[in-house]
C-alpha cells in the first residue's frame, strides 16, 4: 500500500506557515545531501524490523535549479526501474518540494536518493515499527 499526498514547491517565506503535516512533528528517520549523481542509500530498514515512512522533504539550497530522484527498492536490491517514485523531478532554485508517503518498508528495504548537481537536502520522516 502507497499513497501519496504531495504538497509540491513551498515557497521559502510561507514554510513555517504552510507546512501543517502530522509526519513533520515525527521521527526524522535520515538526512543526506548526497553528492552530484551520486545514487545514495537515504535509510535502510534495519533486518528483522520495519518502518512506517510517512514523508520525503527536498530542500534546494542553491540558487540553480536541480533535479531529483527517490526509489524504494525491496529488500536493498540494485535500483529497478519500477522502484522509482520520483525520477529526475524539478525543484526550483532555493524552493522545498515536500510529499507524505504514507507505506510500511520491511526488513532492509532501501530508500535511495539522488540530486543532479549535488545541491539537495533529503529528509526522510518516519517512524520504526
């Protein structure tokens, strides 16, 4: 199960006014801002265990704008092409790109990101089941 509720580009000066989200006052599971085409495991669920995700923030701190990629992919497998939730998505220079993910991840299941130039924030929230 995997629905998504997406808030799309949030404009700098309204964050702490528009982002209202349950998720946000939970668990931040990890945070990276990976290097420039560099695919990067975000979190993997630890063996044995589970994690409930609830969202994905991606915060551009640069004044160009970048292109983004998540994936889930089971059980830490390579990247497939169906694993892809978003693939080389637009986030405007200096904007937040914020969607809830409302799925459960099993035993080493992978969250994996990547930022075209290097200039992404990736925060995942969640909580360990």
């Amino acid at each position: 199960r995997l629905r998504f509720w997406c808030f799309g580009v949030i404009p700098p000066p309204m964050q702490s006014a528009t982002v209202t989200s349950d998720f946000l006052r939970d668990q931040i599971l990890a945070r990276s801002n990976p290097a420039a085409a560099t695919p990067t495991d975000l979190y993997a669920v630890p063996a044995g265990g589970n994690a409930h995700i609830l969202g994905v923030m991606l915060c551009n701190v640069s004044g160009g704008a970048e292109a983004a990629r998540v994936s889930i992919s089971p059980a830490g497998a390579l990247t497939a092409t169906q694993d892809f939730l978003y693939f080389d998505l637009p986030v405007a220079a200096n904007d937040t790109f914020l969607c809830e993910i409302d799925t459960t991840l099993g035993a080493r299941d992978t969250v994996r990101v990547q930022s075209a130039s290097g200039n992404l924030v990736f925060t995942l929230f969640g909580i360990i089941a």
